[in-house]
C-alpha cells in the first residue's frame, strides 16, 4: 500500500514538475525584465544638483519648509501598466543635502531637471530672498577610497528604533512653530551646522536625505496590504488594547470604553498627530570625508566619531529616535574579531558609490543578489556581502525640522547667506 501510494506521488510530481520549472522561470524572468526596464528608464533620468543659499535674515519657522516639501516634492499619481510594466516608468525621488567642503556649509537638492523649475518657484514662494543655482555635483571631486587614493572615508546610516508610526522630537516640540523671538529660539539644525562648520581644510562631512512619496506597503492580519496611515492606526491600537474594554448596556448595545493613564497621552498624540501629514519615504546617509593624512584608514578621529551623533537631538525615548545602522567600520562582518583594513576600505568605498548614487530606492541588482539578506552568517564574514539600504517613513513636519535653513541667532560664518534675491530688470523699461 505505502509503496503504490509513494509511487503514485512521484508520478505526480514528475508530471508536474515541467509546467513548475516553467512558472518558477517565468516568474524569475519577468523580475528581470521589470528590473531591466526600470534601470533603463533611470537611466535616461537627467539629475540636476541646486544649490540653496539662504537669507540672511530667516524669520519664518521650519512650516515654510514643510510647505515646500508638500507644494513642490509630493508627486504622487497612479501608473497604469503599460507605463509601469512596458516603460518602467518609476516615481521621482530626490534627495535633501548638507555638505561641508573644507568647513563652508552648503545645502543641495539634487531631482530630476523636469521638477528643476518647480523646486525653484515654490522655494522662492516661502523664501523670498533665498537663492538657487544650479551648481556641480560635490561628491564627483572625490575618488574611490582605495590604497592609491589621497582620501579616506567613514559613513553611515540611520533607521527609525521604533515602529515608523511614532514621531521623533519635531521643531513643534521646540516651539519653533510659534515663531518665538531670535534670540530665544532654540533650533535642532544648529549643532548640524556648527559641527559641519567646524572642519579644516582637507576635510568634508555631507548628510543626504532621500525622499520619495510614500508607498511603503505592510502586510495586514486579514490578508492584502495596507498603508502606513493604516499601519499607525493599527499601532495605536495596539497601545490602547490594553486599556480598552466593552460593556453591555441593558438595551444590549455594546459601548467601548478607553482609559489609558495620563503617561501615554504624548504617545497618542504623537501618533495621530504623525499621521495626518504627508509622509515621504525617507533614507539618510552621513558621511566624514578627509585626506588620508588627516584621516588615516581604521582610526577614529573626533569628526568621525562626532557625526554619528548629529541627530542625537531628535531623540525622545518615550517616542523615537533615529538609530546608526550599516557603518563603514565593519562591525556587521567582524564578529568576534576586527575588521580587517581592507574589509573597511572595501566599505568606505561602497558607502562613498552609494552616496554619490543616492541609492535607496530602485537598487541595483547587486543589492537583490549580494546583500545580507540572502548571504548569512558566517559565509557572510568572508564573503562580505552589500548591507541593503533601509527606509522609513516620515512625514513633512520630521523632515523639515532636520532640513531647513537655521534662523539668524546661528552665526556661523562659513554659512554662506545672500543679502536680497537677485531678480531681472522689469520688462516696462524705456529702450
């Protein structure tokens, strides 16, 4: 009996096997394609970096800034299948940058050259007497971190240390949002930029975030996907359960009651507040650039050490905070041991393509062949595969108060401001 049943099944399987093989190829074969296509459509993307200088005197509160990120960076739509699956056409991103070069502070926007005029126009709407340039890109005057090379390079990059659904410290949570007087504001960007002003020559520290609409999907307890929207909602649920309970009133209508302890009032309102603003898929990416003889390969010097802690300021461990992950000093490979020089150069140079690529969304293959999810440990000790970017959702309140111009109690002076906008002269004039 076992033996006609065993035998039966394998019949089975041998008659099945072929249209199997077929799917599992079809199925890999159309990843392909779906990747192929979407590279070639970034590929024709043509990037534009602008430089962002300013006012000298910046009275609006960081809300200038989340308006612009939600006039002018919000491009969210829906694509049909023969853009998605036949064009590969994919949505923008773009990324927010704070570069140092030799201690003079810049902020970038680098997006693609369509939305260029946009960016522009809704800058100068809630900053009158900024200016925008469009400007080279700063990375391109560095080269690979190898053992010829004259530059070294430590970086990083940061994740949310709790569930995307609670906030971190906002510039509301600064009082920023009621446009106190200067000399009693307290700003959150200030350390950022006094410690990327502080450098010497022949160093460099930049900060990217890289943002795109959020489209993030989280699986649901019923089945299908959900939003993240929906995915706080259900987090919030989550805190309130226990504190939650139904009675049975004598008509036998059930009423829900919620007592939750005075403790979690600023968790309720943190998360509610999240999400009723536009969230934006989020990746950030820090970087300590220097000369080798200022910075030589496997040392830790002050600057290296001091930039992973320039968010520190956003933590509310009742809350969130933003949490150091894929270092360059190959802790992730070492295990016991430490990371051989060449396993940190192997990663400085990675993390600098990275930076340079603005990679987090849309990887290349190398991410979806040769990264850390599909190489364990320990093969991955020796075969050192590539860490995968991880993003996180924040809306654009959390996003304007880590990038937006600091007031003008900051003065630093390798800041550079503009006095007024330079504007055309008006078309009315006498010939």
């Amino acid at each position: 009996m076992f033996n006609s049943v065993f035998g039966f099944a394998l019949s089975v399987l041998y008659f099945l096997s072929p249209y199997a093989a077929t799917i599992l190829l079809g199925y890999f074969a159309w990843k392909m394609w779906v990747h192929y296509i979407r590279q070639d459509f970034i590929s024709g993307i043509d990037w534009v970096m602008l430089e962002i200088i300013p006012p000298r005197d910046v009275e609006r509160s960081p809300k200038g800034m989340e308006l612009f990120f939600t006039n002018a960076l919000y491009h969210w739509s829906e694509k049909g299948g023969m853009e998605e699956y036949w064009q590969g056409a994919v949505w923008f991103w773009y990324s927010l940058e704070i570069a140092s070069i030799d201690g003079q502070v810049h902020f970038y926007i680098r997006t693609p050259s369509r939305i260029k005029d946009l960016i522009e126009t809704q800058m100068y709407a809630q900053y009158p007497q900024a200016q925008v340039k469009i400007t080279e890109d700063y990375t391109a005057a560095i080269d690979a971190i190898t053992p010829e090379g004259e530059w070294n390079l430590w970086g990083c990059e940061f994740k949310l240390r709790k569930p995307e659904a609670y906030p971190v410290k906002t510039y509301v949570d600064f009082g920023l949002d009621k446009d106190p007087k200067e000399e009693f504001k307290v700003d959150p960007i200030s350390p950022v930029i006094e410690l990327f002003g502080s450098i010497q020559k022949g160093e460099q520290m930049w900060m990217q975030i890289v943002i795109t609409p959020s489209k993030k999907k989280y699986k649901s307890h019923h089945g299908g996907y959900h939003d993240w929207v929906e995915e706080a909602k259900a987090q919030l649920d989550k805190v309130l359960k226990p504190f939650t309970s139904q009675k049975l009133s004598l008509d036998k209508s059930v009423t829900t009651e919620i007592r939750s302890p005075a403790y979690l009032d600023p968790v309720i309102k943190g998360i509610n507040g999240k999400m009723t603003k536009l969230g934006f898929d989020t990746g950030i990416r820090v970087c300590y650039v220097a000369k080798k003889e200022i910075f030589p390969l496997g040392t830790r010097t002050n600057n290296s050490r001091n930039i992973r802690l320039i968010f520190r300021q956003y933590a509310n461990p009742f809350l969130n905070e933003f949490w150091r992950h894929n270092a360059t000093q190959g802790d992730a490979y070492s295990g016991f041991f430490t990371a051989s020089k060449n396993t940190v150069r192997i990663l400085a140079n990675r993390m600098l393509i990275e930076y340079k690529e603005r990679a987090f969304f849309h990887l290349p293959m190398r991410h979806h062949l040769y990264n850390k999810h599909t190489i364990f440990w320990p093969l991955s000790i020796f075969l050192r595969p590539y860490f995968h970017p991880e993003t996180v959702v924040l809306n654009v309140e959390e996003l304007a108060t880590i990038w937006h111009f600091p007031g003008q109690i900051l003065k630093v002076p390798t800041l550079e401001r503009i006095e007024s906008k330079e504007a055309a002269p008006p078309t009315n004039l006498p010939l």
